[in-house]
C-alpha cells in the first residue's frame, strides 16, 4: 500500500479484487471479477463474480503448493 493512499475500508484490508475470465459465461478476458480474501482462520476464499453465490476456500499451505508447483515464487 502506498503510503499517501487511505487505508482499505475495515475488513477490507484482507482481500483484493482481480480481473479475471469466465468460460462459464464467456465473458470477453479479464471482464470478470474475481475477490481473493485472507479468512481469519488462515484460509484464503475465492469469490467469482463477487456474488457470494460459488464461493470456495482453500489453506493457505496447499495454495502455496499449487504455486511453487506451477513454477510461481
């Protein structure tokens, strides 16, 4: 964050919000959103479409997994 930038709202601080794609609804690349939040246990949620209609967790371990097996520092 940068310094001169307000602070995220409370309870924000904790999530981000990515462009991203839907194959689902075909949506033209990076037309859909995606919000990526820290949960107070420690797992990291996933929200597409921000709708809170398909929302999925997974820990904070096994998604570092994922990335260093994708080749991600």
């Amino acid at each position: 964050m940068n310094p001169a930038e307000p602070p995220p709202p409370a309870g924000r601080r904790n999530r981000i919000v990515l462009p991203a794609t839907c194959s689902v609804h075909q949506a033209p690349r990076g037309r859909t959103t995606v919000a990526v939040s820290k949960l107070p246990d420690g797992r990291i949620e996933f929200d597409p479409h921000l709708s809170g209609a398909c929302v999925f967790a997974v820990e904070e371990d096994e998604l570092i997994k994922v990335l260093l097996r994708m080749g991600w520092r």
